[in-house]
C-alpha cells in the first residue's frame, strides 16, 4: 500500500515568491524546451530544404497538436489530481492516479498513432497542403507519427515528477531530448542529407530518450510509492483526471482547429494575392510558432502556479491561493510585454532565423508579426486564468476562460474579416480575440477571487 507524508508540505507555509520560482523556473524552461523540438527542426529544415519544407512542418504541427492534446489530458490532469489528492492527505489515490494515467497514456497513443499513420495524407490535404508541400509533409509525417506515443506518456510521467516536488528532475528530462535533438538535427540533414525526413527521426529518438529519463524517475518518487495496485483502468478516476485536464487537452485541440481554418483561408486567399498560396501558409505558421516559445515562458509561470494553488485550495487556505494566482499573473502579463516589443520591434530578424528568401516572403512575414502579435500583451491573465480553474477542480471554468481566445473569439473572427479584408482580416482577428479573451478571463477571475474573500470572512 502507498503511504504519503504531508506534515510540513512547504507548499502549505514556504514563501509564495519562493515557491513560484521553485516551479515555474524549471516549467519555464521545460515548455521552451518543448516548442524547441519543433522550433529546433523548422530552422535547419529552412536553411538545408527550403521554405516548402517548412511548410510542410506547418501542416504536420496541428496533427503533432492532437498528440499534445492527448498528452495534456491526461498531464496537466493528473498534476491537478496529484495535487489535490496530497493537499487532502490522500496518498493512495494520488499513486492510483500516476498509475491510471499511465495506463490510459498509452492505450491513447497507441490508437492515436495508427490512426494518423493510416491517414496521413487525406489529414494533410484536410489542413490544407499545397501541391507543391504534400511531399514534404509526407516524408516529415510518416515518421514524426512514430513518436506519438513517446510524446504522450513522456509528458503525463513529466507532469506527476513536477508535481511530486522535482521540478528540476523534470525540466531535465526535457533538456535531455531537446539537446538530443538539436545534434542530430543537423547531423541527419547536412551530413546525411535525409531533408526533412532527417529532421523527423531526430525528434521521434530524442522523444524516445527523454521518455526514457522520465520514467526512470518512477523508482524515486518523493511523496508516493507506487505498486502494482497503482496500475489500474479504473475508469471513475481516468475520468476525473481527464475532467481536470480536459481544460488544457481541449485548448491544445482547438488548435488543431485554429490550424484547421487558418491554413485553409491562407490557401484560398493567398492563392488571390501577390503572395500566392505556398507563402502565406508557411510565414504565418512560423509566426505562431515565434510566438509560442516566446510565451512559453508565461505559460510555463502559470503552470508553476498549479501544484501551490491546488495544495492550499485542497488545504484551504484561499489567502494564499489568491496571493499565488496575483503574483502569476502579474509576472506572465510583464513577460508576454517584452514579448510584445520584440515582435513588433525584430519581425524580419526573427523569420530569417529560418532561412532568407524572397522579397514578399519577407514582406508578409513582417506583416504576419505586425497585425497577428498587435495585442499579445494581454495574453498573461489568460494563461493563469485557465491554470487557477484547473487547480481548483473547476474545469468548466477552466475550459471556458482557456478555449474562450480561439474557439469562441478567433475563429469566428477569420470567418468574418477575411470575408471583407482578405489575407489582412485573418491576422486581423489575433488582436480582437486577445482583446475579447482578456475581458472575459478578467471577469471569471475576479468572480471567483471575491468568492473565496467571502469564504475567509465567514469562517472568521
């Protein structure tokens, strides 16, 4: 049986500054770390392929997304019900839920992975390959599948060491695969000249090894001990973990559907203007792609965030859920600022990173950054809004106020605006969705902080 010892949890009484950078630092530099593997391949894909393979990366990122979705899941999931069951003293049910997640990880990757691998090629057209990138994709797709699996479980197993109080074990075990990936990148593309098919092994094999790492960990939790019992298909508690990370696992899947929308109307109405069909599509998935690393480091605050404000709710000390939830967002909203400055400041120095090519590739590249990244400042009280409801078991909230941006705001508005404006209408609807999100993230939050006051004042 599984024992657990709760007295003196530091996550209950140590500083709240302290705590945040215990976790957020090593979640920060795990989630760059993670937007490397893609980041990492798109640049020597640019500068020993070309732009057509990137473009090529850029229709296999929203199935790859699917995958983070599925890992998500049951990741952020389990780290929710990791945290909340230790809070409660519940040492048992948190090894049963490493266990069932693992379980349930891997039954999810499989079937995931023969799926996409039968149809890799109707999903490439349905996300809307050119002519000119379905070979790239293909030969990228074909192989990058393999490491579906990996991907999945890797991310659950990295999610339970985070939360058990080894963020640093964590972010190394991501370090690992992604300097993995960083030396066979060039070695499969340059030396052996595999083009983008190089790129895909070098991801799936640092996947494989970074998996490796996390697992070995399994032998050395902190605050559980797992046994055969913890491995389970208990379906109640694989499904109470998906409900707790069904926030995070639906907004990576609405990116999918993001890509969905966005790489079609690129096509169409790129193939309208001076640009032609190829150019947009790439540019514009580069430029999301910028993006994300940058705010990885506010997404990575925010889920620094969870374990502290899952522990003290599930303890109920909302004093120090809020102090925690404030001090997030305010750091996230400072990082996606300097974010903002760089983009609208060095938009052509940041797309040559992958490669110099044509005029008008340059010019709606810079174009891209300019209009899409016009709000992105407002993005960090988002980030932690989703992550605050997750933590403290609400995950209708959670999904609302994280899936608000793009489901509920930003397609619709490229349905709209490109309508009217063309190629600019879709980069249009970035900003007002921003705008949109933030309102609607600030409300929820503010809600739900004045609730837990109110809770306070009554037991006192």
């Amino acid at each position: 049986m599984s024992k657990v010892s709760i007295v003196e949890n530091p996550l209950g009484y140590e500083r709240v500054g302290r705590l945040l950078a215990k976790y957020a630092i090593p979640s920060i530099i795990a989630l760059i770390i993670n937007s490397l593997y893609n980041m990492v391949d798109q640049i020597f894909i640019g500068q020993g392929v070309g732009f057509l393979g990137n473009g090529a990366t850029n229709i296999i990122a929203p199935i790859a997304t699917i995958t983070i979705a599925i890992a998500t899941l049951f990741g952020d999931g389990l780290a929710a019900f990791f945290s909340l069951s230790l809070g409660k003293g519940e040492g048992e049910k948190a090894a049963k839920g490493l266990g069932t997640s693992i379980i349930y990880g891997c039954i999810f990757g499989i079937i995931w992975t023969i799926l996409a691998f039968v149809f890799l090629k109707p999903l490439c057209m349905v996300f809307g390959a050119t002519e000119n990138i379905l070979p790239y994709a293909l030969d990228y797709g074909r192989i990058i599948v393999i490491g579906f699996t990996f991907q999945i479980l890797g991310n659950t197993i990295n999610s339970a060491i985070r939360t058990d109080g080894s963020p640093r074990y964590a972010m190394f075990a991501m370090m690992i695969g992604a300097v993995l990936n960083l030396a066979l990148d060039p070695l499969f593309i340059f030396v052996f000249h595999w083009g983008v098919a190089g790129a895909a092994i070098a991801t799936v094999a640092s996947q494989l090894f970074g998996l490796l790492f996390n697992i070995a960990y399994l032998f050395r939790l902190k605050t559980i001990k797992l046994s055969r019992q913890s491995f389970t298909f208990d379906i109640r508690t694989a499904g109470r973990i998906a409900s707790l990370g069904f926030a995070s696992g639906a907004n990576n899947l609405t990116s999918t559907v993001v890509a969905f929308v966005s790489n079609n109307l690129m096509t169409k109405y790129g193939a309208l203007s001076v640009y032609g069909a190829d150019i947009p599509l790439t540019t514009f998935g580069l430029c999301m792609k910028v993006s994300m690393l940058a705010f990885s480091i506010g997404i990575g605050v925010a889920s620094g965030s969870q374990p502290i404000i899952g522990f003290n709710y599930g303890a109920k000390k909302y004093d120090r859920v809020k102090k925690t939830f404030l001090l997030s967002a305010g750091v996230a909203t400072i990082i996606t600022f300097v974010s903002w400055i760089i983009f609208q400041s060095f938009p052509l120095q940041l797309i040559r990173i992958f490669g110099a090519e044509s005029a008008l590739y340059e010019e709606f590249a810079v174009k891209c950054f300019h209009i899409y990244l016009l709000l992105t400042f407002l993005n960090g009280l988002q980030m932690c809004a989703g992550v605050l409801f997750q933590a403290i078991g609400q995950p209708m909230k959670a999904a609302i106020t994280s899936l608000s941006k793009q489901v509920i705001f930003y397609i619709p508005a490229m349905l709209v605006l490109s309508h009217f404006f063309g190629l600019t209408g879709i980069l249009m609807a970035g900003p007002a969705a921003d705008a949109l999100a933030f309102i609607l993230s600030g409300a929820f939050c503010f809600k739900e902080i004045k609730k837990m006051e109110q809770i306070n004042e009554n037991a006192s």
